[in-house]
C-alpha cells in the first residue's frame, strides 16, 4: 500500500516477516560470540599442537618443523620416563579427586546444619579456593620451610624431628596432595552444599516417619539426589588435576630426581629447557587423551545410572 507524496507504508504482514525471520536468526547471534572465542582460543591452538606433534619442530624455529608422522609418539613410548610421568600423573589426579572430594564432602554435611558462626566457618574454609595458585604455593613453601616452618614446628613437638616436605623422595608427591586437597576441597564443599540444602525436606521427614533411621535417610534420600553433584565434581578435579601446573612446578619443580614429574611439568621441560616442541606437544595430547578418558568414564557412568533410574 502506498501513501502520499510517494511515501511507501509498510504493510502489517510484512513487519510481521521481518520480525520472525529475526527471531529465527536471534539465537545464532548470541552463539556466535562465544563460538568465535573457542575457535580462536581453544580449537584452533589445539589443532595447531595437535598438528605440531606430528613434526620434528623445535622451539627457536617453530613453523620449519619437518612432517616425521608418528615418531614422536614412537620415541614417547619407547622412554621409560614417560611411564614413570604418566604413573605419576595417574596417582597424583586418583588421590586429588578422593581426599578433595571426600573432605569437601565431609566439610559440606559439617556446615549444613545451622549454628552459631556458620557464615565466619564457610567464609575461612573457602579460603584456599579463593588463593590463586602461585600464592598458595608461596604459602605453603612457608609452610614447609625446614628451619622456620610452621609443620616442622608441629612435627618436632611430635618427636618426629624437621621434615624435609619438599625436597624428600617419600614426601614430596604427599606435599603438593596437601596444596592440592587444600585448594580444591572447598569448592568441593561449596557445590555439594548448595545440592544438599536442594533436597526436599518433606521428603527426608517422610522416610523418618516411615520409620527409616539416618542411615538409610542418606542412603535412600540424600545421595541419590546429590550423586550427580558428586559425579561432576569428580571430574572437574580430575581434569584440572591432570593440566594442573604451577602449584607442582613451584612447590618442588617436578622434582626430586622426577618423583613430582606430571605430564604438563614435563611438557614444559621438553618444550623450554629441551626445545622440542613436537615431543612437548606429544605429551600435551597424551594428556588431552587422559582428560577425554576420564570425561567418557563419567559419562558411561551417568548414562548407566539413568537407565537404573529409568526401569
């Protein structure tokens, strides 16, 4: 329909086009953003170190790198180091994920129950999450400092003389599981108290009323609806644990004699002490494959637990 003057007017069903067809496109618009982010920051250095891994590429000349297939994968496995990195690695991530999930568990059922001074409580166990990790790690060197540390202190009140934390064979790899559990338990205990404090109550005071004693309450009542809290905090703490570096590297450098040596602390030797970037990048997919590992088995998990759910 057109108006005076030449003017043109739109018409009703027209607009009406218009505004579908950007409704239709709106949600594209708000993927892309956060789209391009992982293409450009995530996907496309992974694919770049992916690819990298499959060259003879050194670190003072990165983009020469001869094609050599798989012989860097060849050389990985065919070094006894690369066992005793990945056995490391393996037990270092299996017991972070127990005892920081085991004590965020412990700390979340602690503090929710309410009692004088709660907020002051969950404020100072929150503490080591909120520290980043270069200044936890410094903490903790205090800490375990020989002549003047505040364990050491403890320790020799004990009658078990001064330890050498960091730089011992036997306590080394327990030292940096301390930090560890230290920082990643209060998240722990953040995430499963707020699953906790969701379970209806009505439910729990139905199972005591049916006579079911606290015991069973848990069992029957509270962990299945905090189990897949658990399941993916689990695998949070794996995978960070896995690519965790600078509390290892700063706390003992890898060391002593390898005894602290993860995939992501030898990655960095390879890379800037040994200038290899192709064998460095080797060990970063190994331990992208690692991470993937551990993401399958939480999914068989949830995806077994869904089908008991369901019969």
């Amino acid at each position: 329909m057109t108006g005076t003057a030449g003017h043109q007017t739109v018409t009703p069903g027209r607009g009406r086009r218009r505004t579908v067809h950007l409704e239709r496109w709106l949600p594209y618009a708000f993927v892309a953003l956060p789209f391009g982010y992982l293409v450009l920051f995530m996907f496309w250095p992974l694919t770049d170190q992916m690819l990298m891994s499959f060259a003879d590429t050194k670190l003072m000349n990165p983009n020469a790198g001869k094609f050599i297939g798989l012989d860097n994968y060849r050389r990985l496995v065919a070094d006894p180091q690369f066992y005793t990195t990945l056995r490391i690695t393996i037990v270092y991530t299996v017991l972070a994920v127990l005892f920081g999930v085991g004590l965020g568990v412990i700390a979340a059922f602690a503090i929710d129950r309410p009692f004088r001074g709660r907020a002051a409580v969950r404020a100072v166990l929150l503490f080591g999450w909120a520290v980043p990790g270069v200044a936890a790690a410094l903490i903790w060197l205090w800490i375990f400092n020989l002549p003047s540390g505040v364990l050491n202190d403890i320790t020799q009140a004990m009658g078990l003389g001064r330890l050498r934390w960091t730089n011992s064979l036997g306590l080394a790899l327990p030292s940096i599981l301390i930090v560890t559990v230290w920082q990643v338990s209060p998240f722990v205990m953040l995430v499963v108290l707020a699953a906790l404090q969701s379970v209806p109550e009505e439910v729990r005071e139905a199972a005591r009323i049916d006579g079911a004693d606290a015991l069973n309450v848990f069992r029957n009542v509270t962990l299945p609806h905090i189990l897949p809290t658990l399941q993916l905090v689990s695998l949070l703490i794996a995978v960070w644990s896995i690519r965790r570096f600078d509390v290892i590297y700063l706390l003992t450098g890898g060391g002593p004699i390898g005894s602290t040596s993860t995939l992501v602390v030898e990655l960095r030797q390879t890379a800037f002490e040994d200038f290899n970037l192709g064998m460095a990048s080797a060990y970063g997919a190994v331990g992208l494959v690692l991470a993937l590992l551990v993401a399958l088995v939480h999914f068989l998990f949830e995806r077994h637990r869904a089908r008991v759910m369901s019969r």
